[in-house]
C-alpha cells in the first residue's frame, strides 16, 4: 500500500472517530438542554400546574410541578439507552454504531419538544395565557409532523443496517443469513418510509385522538406486513437453495 493511501486511510479513520464523538456529545447536549429547561420553568411555575392530559392533549389532572421532572429523567435514560447499545454494536458489529446513533438522536430530540411545549402549556393554562396558542399546535399536530419525518429517516437508516439483535427489521426469518436480512431491511425500510409519508399527509387534516389511531393503525399494520413478508423473502430463498 502506498503512504498516499495509507495517509488517506488515517484521515478517513481520525474523520470517523471524530463524526461518533459529535454524536455522542449530541446526545449529551440533549440531556442537559432537558435537565435546564425543566429546571429553568420550575423556577416561576406556580405549585400546582397540569401535569397530564388525554389523547386529545385536553388536561385531564393537575398535580405537583416537581412532577415534570419525570420528562427529564425519561430523556436521559433514552439517551443512555442509544448511547449504551451504540457503543455495544462498536464492539460487534462496529458499522451499526453510527446508524443507532443516527436512529437515537431524533428520538431523544423530540423527546426534548415534547417536554418544552408541555412545560410551555402548562405555564400557559396555569397563567391563564393563551394569546399564543403555539404549544397547543405543536402537541396536537406538530408532534405527528416530526413522528412521521422521523419514520422516514429510520426507514433511510434500515437497508444500511447489518444484521444484529437490536436495529431494524428482526424476525426469527429475517435473522437467517445475511441475503435474506438485506432483503427484509430493504423492504421494511421502504414501508416505514410510507408509513411516514401517510402520517404526515393524515397529520395535515387530523388531529388529536382521531390521529393517535391513525399512528397506532399505521405501526401495528406495517409490523404485521413486514413479519408476514419477512417469512416470504426467507422461504424464497430456501427454495433457491
């Protein structure tokens, strides 16, 4: 090997370590921009504020402010999650770390919105202001914009994805070998996507309930379309053999 490709495999390597460790840190960043915000609304809520609300986003029950710092907690131990099994892949399959990471970080990000606009309703309702009612939007509608745009950023992610025990398309068929996984991340990557387009479409007319349905319909009759051709792609290839 020449020292010119040898100089270009070291940057290539330098440039890798240093793309996971901006993921890494985003997760972090994650975590802590949760953990300051909580904290900087528990400054000037009043005591009692609303901490839970139905599927129409409508308050349901009011409680203890300090009960928002479950919001928090849930982000960081999702970011501990992804950040945990990212650097488990590293040492088994090493090109699965960035695409979890990838997969996690939008995660944790709308986990970040989720709890802003509700600390942001909750001061809303508590401080009878309502002249801005963009926190109302977001979590009747905004949320199933960023949930449909991230189902078709995992679905992006899936066919790049090598065979392992924690991302993607897994099924008992679907783990056979690594022809058949191929095949079943590439077809479940596209249905994800389309799951995602059709929310977002859906998303645009609908809202509250009526759109939690719909998003439950979509995941439960994707996985049951990717187990059922899981199986088919498996059995094709047995009869090849």
């Amino acid at each position: 090997m020449s020292k010119r490709n040898v100089h270009f495999l070291i940057l290539f390597e330098r440039l890798i370590e240093t793309l996971r460790k901006k993921l890494y840190g985003c997760l972090f960043v994650l975590s802590l921009f949760s953990v300051t915000v909580c904290v900087f609304f528990l400054t000037f809520l009043p005591d009692i504020i609303p901490v839970h609300y139905n599927a129409s986003w409508q308050v349901d029950r009011y409680g203890s402010k300090y009960e928002m710092l479950f919001l928090p907690a849930i982000t960081i131990v999702f970011s501990i999650f992804f950040g945990g099994l990212a650097k488990l892949q590293r040492k088994h399959q090493p090109q699965n770390e960035k695409l979890i990471l990838l997969a996690g970080i939008p995660v944790v990000f709308i986990l970040n919105l989720i709890q802003l606009f509700s600390l942001i309703q909750a001061w809303q309702i508590s401080t009878q202001t309502h002249q801005l009612d963009v926190a109302a939007a977001f979590l009747t509608k905004g949320i199933y914009l960023l949930v449909a745009l991230t189902l078709i950023w995992l679905g992006n992610l899936m066919p790049k994805a090598r065979r392992n025990s924690f991302f993607g398309l897994r099924t008992t068929w679907s783990m056979k070998n690594d022809e058949v996984w191929q095949k079943c991340q590439r077809f479940g990557g596209y249905s994800m996507a389309v799951c995602g387009i059709l929310l977002m479409i859906a998303s645009l007319f609908l809202s509250g309930i009526v759109l939690l349905g719909i998003l439950l319909g979509l995941l439960v009759t994707d996985a049951l379309v990717d187990i059922c051709v899981s199986y088919r792609i498996w059995k094709n290839w047995e009869r090849k053999q």
